[in-house]
C-alpha cells in the first residue's frame, strides 16, 4: 500500500467524521476513535476475497480454515486450489509488511 492510499482514505474519513471540540481542543475520545477507525481499515484493506486471483509470481499469505495460515507463491489452476486448501481470504505479504516510505 502506498502513502498515497492512506493519505486518501485519511481524507474521506474526515469528511465523514466531526470531532467534538472541547475548550479549543479536539476531543480526546473522537481522536481515539480516528485513531482506531484508520488502524482497522489499514488491517482490513489488505486482505482479497478468494474470488479474486492473485497475480502470478507474487507472494501472498492465505488464512486456511478458521485459524490457519500458509504462504504461497503461485497457483496454475485457482478455483481448485483455492477450494482444495479451504482458503477464506489472502492478501500479499508485502501488504502486511510496514511502510517504510518516507513523505
């Protein structure tokens, strides 16, 4: 994910989201929930449905199952592999990783 995307989104959530203002300052819980608003959609925007195919030669983790998780490299037949692990969702390994760009 790039900064670009999380500036974005930052943007959208602030025009759908008005912090109360106490004595001049932001309230400290509406800062709070931001806070813990972008930390659940930047652990949520990574992960893919399994109807949508990763790109070939591209490392991606997959959640087998309820509580299991493998990575994986590539697939030839995707719809079979796909059902014949049981997997729920994936996402790139590079997604999971912490941005290390600099504004």
């Amino acid at each position: 994910m790039k900064i670009e995307d999380i500036e974005k989104k930052s943007l959208e959530y602030a025009k759908t989201a008005t912090p109360s203002c106490v004595f001049g300052d932001f309230d400290k819980y509406a800062i709070a929930d931001s806070f813990e608003h972008g930390a659940n959609w930047r652990i949520n925007s990574v992960w893919h449905e399994v109807s949508e195919q990763p790109e070939r030669n591209r490392i991606y983790l997959a959640q087998l199952g309820d509580s299991a998780f493998d990575t994986f490299y590539d697939s030839v037949n995707w719809v079979k592999f796909s059902r014949g692990v049981n997997m729920q969702r994936w996402a790139y390994v590079e997604d999971l990783l912490p941005n290390k760009q600099e504004k």
